[in-house]
DNA sequence: TTGAAAGCGATACCAG
DNA sequence: CTGGTATCGCTTTCAA
C-alpha cells in the first residue's frame, strides 16, 4: 500500500544534488544558494518528506535540556506538577531529556533570575509558571528571540511569544462549583461570596465570572457577592471575611478559588458559622485534608498539577521535535471535583513517587531515560 | 558526568565475541551455545545494558500492529475509547503503529471471532474489552502463548494472563456518588436505590459496596436499598423501577452504576417522581444530555473513554517496546463528575476530532504516524 | 557553495 | 554455533 516514505536521499536524487546540502537546505543552514535552498523546499513538500526521527536521534545524539521554572515546593502544587513532568519525561523511551530544575522561593521573587540563567545556559526549552506576568513577559520575548520555546503552566502569559500553555479551564472549574453549590444549598435562600487573588488576574476574573454566571441562570435563589481580592496575603483574607460575615448576615457559602483557603476557614470557625456556610475550595493540600474529612469543605476543586505537569512536557516535547508544526497548543483541563468521598483516591496518587522503578531485566536507573540535574533550587 | 551507554559492541569487545552472537544472546535466538549465552547475558547485565531504541527503530523498520477488539459504537462510549486510542497512537513521533479495529455488535457476540482473527493474522497486541470474561480467558491465554500481550479495557479479565488493564477506579466512583447524593440530599430522610447490570459483575459489585459503604458512614440518615439488577434490558430495569417506586414510598434518589440510565428516567417520570428524586447517573451520551440539562439528573460519573483509550495504548506500546519490564499495569482512573455547570465542557471534548490536523512545514498525513487498517469491523 | 564519506547502534543475512 | 558486514536515514566533518 503506503509508498516508501520519503528520505533524504530520495530528494537529493530527484534534484540531481548531494543529500549534504538538501539537509542543509531543509535546516537552513548556512552556505546554501538561495536558488537550490527554494528548490529543496519546494520539493520536499511536493513528494512529503518527513524527517526519520529514529535516524536523527540515532546520529545527533544530543540530549533535549530543558529547564522547569516554577516556584519552591511550600505546597504541594508545586511539587506535583515537578513530578508530572519528570514522569512524562521519563516516559521518552528514545531519547535522552536533561531536566534542569530553577525553583523560586515566592510568587515573583527570583523567577527573572531563573529566566535569565536558564537562556543563559542555552537551555532547549522552558516551562515556567509565569507567576508575574507582566515582569516575565519580556524575559519569555528574549526566550523566543533566542529560539527557546517556552510553555506556561499553571497561568498564561498572553502575547508573550509563548509557544503554548497548560492549565485548568477556569470556565469548568467556576461553573461546576456554583453547580456543586447550587445543589448543596437545595432550596435554601442566601447570598453566595468568591474569593480571589486579585481581580486583575485573567484566570481568576473568569472564574468568578463563569461562578456568578452559573449560579444566576440555574440558581436563582442564591445571590453572588462581589469577588473577595485577598491578594495572596492571609491577614488581608481573614479580615475581609471577618467583615463580610458582619455584612451578609444571610451568607450561604464561599468559592474559594485560589489556594489560600485555610484564612477562609479559620475566620468562619472564629465566627462560629462553620457549620452553616457551605465552602467550596481550590486544590488539595495537606491542611485542606483534616478540614474536607471533617466536613467543613463540601467540596475541592482539584487543578490537577500532575496532570498539568505531564501535559506541558509532553507539549514542549513535541514542539521540540516537530518544529512547531504541531496544533493549537493551548490545553485546557477539567477539573476533578474531590470531596470526601473520592478524597483518599487523589491523596493515595499524590503520595505514589512518580519514578516506578523499572524492573526489568535489561534496564538501569538512569540511562536512556531522564537524567536529571540540579538547577538553582531543589 | 555519565558514563557513554553500554552497546552491544562494548559487550562484544569485552567478552571478545562478535556483536551478532551477542545479539542472537540477548534475544535468545536459536544458534548460541548455553555458555557464550549465559556469559552475554551477565556482562549485559554488569555493564548495564539498555537497548537504544533510536537504533533498533532504525534498522529493523518493523511497524507494530495491533488490534482494538471493542463493541461497535452504538453509544458514543466504544467511539471515544477508540478515538483516544488513534490520538496517541498518532503522537508516536518515532514508530510506525498500525491499528486494526475488529468491533463486534453486542456484548459477547463477536468477540471470539475478532480474537481468533488477531491471533491469526498474528497482530503484534490486542487492547479489548472483555465483555463476557468467562469466554474471553481463554482467548487470552492463547494469545499470551503465542507471546501478543494483551491489554484490557474499561472491565478486567483476572487470571487470564492479560499483561495490563485500564479502567475507571470503582471505589471511587461509587463513593463520589454516595457523597454526591448525600449532600444532595441535604438533612432529607430516607431511602437511596442503586442499579447495575449484574452482581455478579465484580466492577458492578464493587461500585455497590463503595457507595453502600460511603453513604452509611457519611449519612446515616439515608438507607441503602438493595442493588437492582436488570441484566442490561431496558424492560427489567423499567419494570424493576416501577416496583421499587411502590414498595418504597421513602424514596430520594437513585444512583445508576452502568450506562442504562434511560429506563430508568422513563421509570420514574411515568411515577411522577421526577422532580422528587434524586438521580446519579454514569457515563454521557446524548440521550443522557437532555435530562442533565433539564435537571431530571443532577450528576453523571464520566468514565473518561478516551483517556481509558489513550492510557490502554501507552501501556500496550510500552508493553511492546518494553519487554514488559515496566511497571504494574493497573490504571485505575479517577471519574468525572458532570453537571450542568461543567457539562458543555465535556461535550465539546467529545465532539472535536480525535485528530488535531498538524499543519506544519514537513507533514503529511499519514506517513510517520499511525496508519489505519479496518478490519472485520468497523 | 557543494559533494563525499564517516559514523550513530541495532538488525539481518551470509559465510564460515 | 559464530563472525563479519551491509543497511536503516540522518548529522557532521572534511574536501573540493
């Protein structure tokens, strides 16, 4: 049936030329006469080349580096998507993937450092979490300039010359917790409030907008408040809870959206209405645990780091590979709902190391796998 | 850093033999005396040898073929499981994989034939769903004699020899529900019904227990009923309703295990109990859309087809590629819990083509990826 | 600017 | 039973 597949060879021989300068062409590679360069172009698209990448990985044995950008592991977030990524890159049974960890002790602090060394070092690619977007944006701009592909997790950073993104869809996750809220309150009348990180955020914008617009249409006998900004700081979230209590006397339930859920909690336990608000959290860490067991979160919203950390590798990856021939590059995940129920299922999986040691008879820890260095941190 | 990989040239040189005995050694191929055999297989072993696949690929330009022996789609759920599969077959960047779809009609009629077939036709694996197990073992076996590993989806086949399976984690899935339905519920007495195919089914009996298990812990106020049966036919399970609805007056909802929610719904809106129950259902189609968009269903358990399609690949092909060596071989994926809020979502995932058009430079359709063969189905 | 040739590491076949 | 060698398609280096 299918032809052979086209090499190298074959559009060397159609053009009368020597396969060096078709590969030279198709790279393009200095020392190529414009003429013959176009004409190789032209006819590899025309018979379908595709490069052999076994052979290329066979001859060109370098190792892909590429360096993960994220912020220090004081929650667990972190450290899974880490784990994702080195999973998904030991996954890469042909070629050799050198990880380059750059940690940064907090959101915005040491991230253009990482940056910097990483295109310093002349890394292939980068995955970060642009926790400052507009700081890093022209860091990633310079990435681009210099042919180093980037992917954002976690949080976008529009316009920046990223080549793709990772992260939850923020319409997903505030519907399906104002769906989860909705039911939870029944026939119950009352005001609902969210709390956020900062309104300027995008990501967090969209989630109080598709929560306010979800519980409108099917809920209308709960009322959304204006979104809560606590700017990641927990004074500032445990004082405006404090007043909102003072405020919404009818105060149903809370959306958090961020992590920063445990000021939330510990300002309804001081106010004693623990027990009376429904609260709807963001992700699953180990403070969150004793407080979903107990039945004071209904429910979690589970961003699914891991999972977000594989897709990233795998997208840089296959950037890297493919030239950024590839798709649309923006992947968006569903949310897991966790509560009591499931919880043990997700906090068994956290706890599972991601190296499953291989057995097997022929293989050892670390050869054609992932080797793995240390950066800045970690 | 790193030592150069051992090749099967540096364990000739050391034992002074030729690469060809030592390749005929590794592979236990006829024509090597137990000796020379034993002695390669250590040295390999000391010098941690670990075949470079990049070479192997190029040289032996093989492509894998393997069968997906699954239920023709009558529901949207055997499509997905099948389009997961074609997406992650067709991200192999490096090998060539073929894919031979044998679907039968219904459940346990057909599938003897297609594993015949695939063994016949000498496939390198299967992936299948074992719809009636006890028929399947030995097929299983066979196939496992004649060294094609096979992969199981969506339900298991214990004791077959089946390398590896992949399917949606019961205890979670029946424990989300019950906690689902207990907050539902609210303070609300009474009773909770659960549905499945068969007892005798160990995933059906397990999800039971699981949601049993939960909603007495969690909510005493509720009483599990004892599990309906109906045997995958519409009428019993409507008949079996009905029957319920009189002798438990108590009612408050529902939890359906399988994809035979339809009679059930039509049970209840024919008592007039629609808006009095509560209703859990599994899996999404779209006849199932409707009633969780009109609120009749407040909550379907998503199996996720093409991820339990995508993960069954990755375990086939790492089988393959592997010598089994990797790891456990048990999936057990998390479910999604869908509702109104989030179910736009899902549906949108379902309907775009499983395959992201590459639009780069060097492509063309088929020629590196995956290459389709139809087989008796399909 | 281009051509020729030496690898990369494994497979497969043909002699011995 | 074992050794030698051509080959896979690409990268890279050295000449021309």
């Amino acid at each position: 049936m299918g032809e052979d597949p086209t090499t190298l060879h074959d559009i060397a021989r159609t053009l009368g030329i020597s396969i060096g300068t078709v590969h030279r062409a198709l790279h393009d590679r200095p020392g190529v006469s414009p003429m013959t360069k176009a004409r190789v172009l032209r006819t590899a698209r025309n018979l379908g080349y595709r490069p052999n990448l076994a052979a290329r990985y066979l001859s060109s044995k370098k190792a892909f580096r590429i360096s993960i950008n994220t912020l220090q592991g004081t929650t667990s977030f972190w450290d899974e998507v880490r784990a994702g990524i080195r999973e998904e890159a030991g996954a890469m049974l042909m070629e050799n993937v050198q990880l380059e960890f750059r940690t940064y002790p907090s959101l915005g602090d040491g991230e253009e450092e990482a940056f910097e060394s990483a295109i310093g070092e002349k890394v292939d690619g980068i995955i970060t979490f642009p926790s400052h977007v507009q700081k890093l944006r022209p860091w990633i701009r310079r990435a681009s300039r210099a042919r180093i592909p980037v992917v954002c997790v976690a949080t976008d950073a529009p316009n920046s010359g990223r080549v793709g993104m990772v992260a939850i869809d923020t319409l997903a996750s505030g519907s399906i917790a104002a769906d989860l809220m909705g039911r939870f309150l029944g026939a119950r009348q009352g005001s609902v409030a969210v709390t956020l990180f900062d309104n300027a955020i995008t990501e967090h914008a969209e989630k109080y907008e598709a929560f306010a617009a979800t519980l409108r249409s099917l809920y209308p006998n709960l009322q959304v408040l204006d979104a809560i900004e606590d700017y990641d700081m927990e004074k500032e979230a445990y004082r405006k809870c404090g007043r909102l209590f003072e405020e919404h006397p009818d105060l149903a339930g809370i959306y958090v959206t961020t992590e920063a859920s445990i000021p939330v909690l510990k300002a309804a336990r001081d106010a004693n209405l623990l027990e009376r608000l429904t609260i709807i959290t963001t992700d699953l860490f180990p403070d969150l645990v004793a407080q979903i067991r107990s039945g004071a979160v209904s429910a979690t919203i589970y961003q699914r780091p891991r999972t977000q950390g594989r897709m990233a590798f795998r997208m840089l990856h296959e950037f890297l590979v493919d030239g950024g021939g590839g798709s649309s590059h923006q992947i968006q995940l569903a949310p897991h709902v966790v509560m009591r129920g499931n919880m043990d299922f997700f906090l068994q999986r956290q706890s599972q190391e991601s190296v499953d040691e291989k057995g097997g008879q022929l293989r050892e820890p670390a050869r054609n796998g992932s080797r793995e260095w240390l950066g800045t941190g970690e």
